[in-house]
C-alpha cells in the first residue's frame, strides 16, 4: 500500500554538538523499516522524471520497488547497472536539484527519498554481500583512462564490463580523486570509497597509482603502449585565489590544500606526517560545498570560531541546502553579502585579520545571478589567525602542455563533444571537472559514462 505522507522519513544523524566534535559519518542511515517505508511513498510513475533527472539514468522507480518488496540485494543489482559507485552517489549526489527535483511526491509535499534509499541499497549489499561480481571475458582491446576520480572510475568501470583491458593511471598515491582528498571523512567514509574501487579492480580494472600523465607518461607513449583509445578525467586540482594583498601569509590555504592534508593525509590524526597548525578563528571565503566542507573540518580541528564569508546573499550559496543547514547546526558563523579585499600579517607575516567590505546584490550578470556591488564606505576587518580560499580549482595545464592537438578554451579546460566526449584527437575523450571546471560528483560520472559509450562504438568500428 502506498505511504501517502507529504514527508520523508527523517535521516538518522549523530547530534550536532557531538558529531562537530569528530570526523564520523553524520548521517547514520535508514534502517531496512525506514527504507521500506520510504520507498512506499513513490508512485511508480509511468512517465519516471526522476530518472531522466539522474545523469548516469539509474531506474529509478525500478529499484526503489524492489526496497519496497524487501528485495535489498536486487534493489542493488539494478543500481549497478547503471552506476559504478552506488554507495558513494547516495551520499554526495546533489538529489535536491536532479532526481529529486523533478519527483512528482515533491509538487504537495517533500520527493521520496531517493538518494537516501540508493545509499541504502548499497550499504546493505556492503554489508551483507561478500561474493565477488564475476570477471568478464576481455576482448584484448586496451583502453587507458587518465585519472582515478569519479569520471575515470566510472569509464573504467562501463568498459571493463564491456570486456576490455582497462588501465587507470592516477598521479597520487591512493585512487579516488577528489572522492579521498577532496570531500571529508564525516560525508563520505574512506572505507566506502575503498569499496567500490575494489569492486572495479574485481572485474579487471588495473590502477596504477603515482603516475604523472605528462612527466611519467605521455599520451602519445600509451598508444605506442598499444592502448586503442585514452579517456581523460584529470579533474581540476589547481586552485584559484583572489590575488588580493596578504594571499602569501602564513595561515593561507587553499581549500584544496587544506582538505587533501586532512582527508588525505588525515592531519585531524594525532601523529600525522602532515599536521594542521590549530587555529582559534578561521575564515573560509567561498559558499559552495568545497566551502562547507572545509569549514566544517575547520571546526573539527578545533577551531573556536569559523566564518563562512561569501560575497553574495544567504540565497545564491551555491552549496546544498543539506550541506547549508548542517553547518549551521554544527556552529558555522555565516557572513553573507561580505567581500575579503586584504590579509592581515602580524610581524611574523602571520595571518592576524582579514579586511573586508559589505555587498549588495545588482542587476543580474552573464550566469543569471544578481551582481554583487560593494557598499562605499564599508570596510570592516574580520579577526582570525587562518583564511582558506574556497573560491574554485582549474584543470592542471601539464597534460595540455605536453600533448599535441588536444585542444583547451580560455579557461584551461579541454575542449569535448557533450555527446560524446570526443576530443579534438582522434581517440582521446574527456569528461569530467578537465572539461567542465569544477562540478559534481555525478556529473563526472555521467561524462565518464557518456564516453565510455562512445569508445566502445569508436573500437568496434575500428
């Protein structure tokens, strides 16, 4: 029978005042009676808008049913044939404005759940499933992905199904891309991210991990390596800054920095080989969830206080709302419609303040948001002894810089196919964050999905 309620069951999460305090899971998960009764609420839609909302097109409406018949393990089943990374997905896809947000339930009332029920699905398979997929057979055809974040896994992944002899080269020392260095602990457990990458090395895929492609390796040595076709997924690890006065103090990060020396090398571990200096007040300027991320870290590191300071109003953060509202639970101090314009060094070029001005919101710009126009005669310091610049990453140029005819826009991005994720060299796709800038999850995954596609038609026809 069907769960008409215009809720969704509510996400069991640790306590705020607790989980600000450690880098646990804050979200704890439905039970397989919350799952089942969430997934009761979905209508079974005969038109299902919600997967056309979904960038790797999982069925959607199929494998909430099977939760709702207690069918646990072929809800799984029909998630992975669409999805290489189940478990992750259900936790870091912005459902909000995908799936979700084109749910029917959502018109008078809240959209079933369906990002909580994918993680479900696939946490319960974690846990209770311990055989291993079956290895398909390989059509000794060799394809070279470049990059071991959610675009290549997800190429790696569509092709090794498909039969062929698939190599992942990852410039760092573990696999995962932004998936280990870039989103913390509390949001996406490590062991979760181990887990699915291990369940693609299981069906064939080969990770070589502290490979630079362009100092290690060209792409030109791996097609005289006898690799067919090279997909490109480097992501956009270099970070931007404002160029303001004072970005070269000491107690400045990037964002990128500062998450890879806690996620990655896990500094919030009392020993770490690459420790955080502890600072009392910290300022993070940036509003998406890079932002929130580190700010939330921040705080979990023992900061006394931590400022989100964003140049436009509370509206225009482009963060998630989940991600928003948890930081504000966790005691994250919001300074909206405020501009960083100087660092402050003390004699010790240590960051001792940051000078800022207040904003308001123009006409709209060129993306359709409201401009921001700083007040005159608003300038106003912000106390705090760490500043960490939230405010974007680019592609890193040395793979363009090393290969001919690979072709980039002005942005340093390398220019793709939408459709296909074609190159301007023949048999050299991209996707991802090295094509789009910095986006989400899921969206690389549908890129390194889209191209995995178009390489399997490519060879077959070769």
């Amino acid at each position: 029978m069907a769960n008409m309620s215009l809720v969704k069951n509510p996400m069991p999460s640790q306590d705020p005042n607790v989980r600000n305090k450690n880098f646990s899971e804050v979200a704890l998960g439905y039970t397989a009676e919350m799952a089942m009764d969430e997934a009761s609420r979905c209508l079974q839609c005969k038109t299902a808008n919600c997967v056309k909302g979904c960038p790797v097109n999982i069925d959607i409406p199929g494998f909430i049913k099977k939760i709702a018949e207690g069918e646990f393990e072929e809800a799984y089943k029909v998630i992975s044939a669409s999805s290489s990374l189940p478990a992750v997905c259900g936790r870091v896809c912005p459902q909000e404005s995908q799936c979700e947000g084109v749910c029917v339930r959502g018109k008078k009332g809240e959209p079933v759940g369906i990002g909580r029920l994918e993680r479900f699905a696939a946490d319960w398979h974690n846990e209770h499933v311990t055989e291993k997929p079956e290895k398909p057979v390989s059509n000794g055809r060799k394809v070279a992905v470049i990059g071991a974040g959610p675009a290549g896994l997800t190429c790696a992944g569509d092709l090794a199904k498909k039969g062929y002899e698939v190599t992942v080269y990852e410039a760092l020392h573990l696999a995962g891309g932004v998936l280990v260095y870039g989103i913390p602990e509390f949001r996406l457990p490590k062991s979760i991210v181990e887990r699915e990458i291990d369940g693609l090395r299981d069906i064939g895929v080969k990770i070589e991990t502290n490979v630079i492609i362009g100092r290690t390796i060209t792409i030109d040595e791996l097609f005289e390596d006898g690799f067919e076709a090279v997909f490109i997924g480097s992501g956009a690890g270099l970070p931007n800054f404002m160029k303001i006065p004072g970005e070269n103090l000491k107690g400045v990060y990037s964002a990128n920095e500062f998450l890879t020396r806690v996620n990655l090398m896990k500094a919030y571990k009392p020993g770490s080989a690459t420790p955080i200096k502890q600072n009392k007040r910290v300022a993070v300027v940036g509003g998406g969830n890079v932002a929130m991320d580190a700010a939330r870290s921040a705080l979990r590191l023992g900061a006394e206080e931590v400022y989100i300071v964003y140049r436009r109003g509370e509206e225009e953060l482009p963060a998630r709302a989940e991600e928003i509202e948890h930081a504000k639970e966790e005691g994250i101090i919001f300074r909206t419609l405020t501009n960083p314009v100087r660092i402050l060094g003390d004699e010790n070029s240590v960051v001792c303040g940051m000078e800022c001005v207040s904003m308001e919101l123009g006409e709209p710009d060129d993306s359709g948001r409201r401009r921001p126009i700083k007040i005159e005669g608003s300038e106003h310091v912000i106390d705090v002894d760490c500043v960490i610049m939230a405010i974007g990453t680019s592609p890193n140029p040395l793979i363009k810089s090393t290969t001919d005819g690979l072709d980039t826009n002005r942005w340093g991005c390398i220019v793709a196919d939408e459709a296909t994720g074609l190159t301007s060299r023949k048999g050299v796709y991209a996707g991802g964050d090295a094509v789009t800038g910095a986006a989400t999850v899921i969206l690389a995954m549908g890129a390194g999905k889209t191209a995995a596609a178009s390489i399997d038609e490519y060879l077959r026809q070769k």
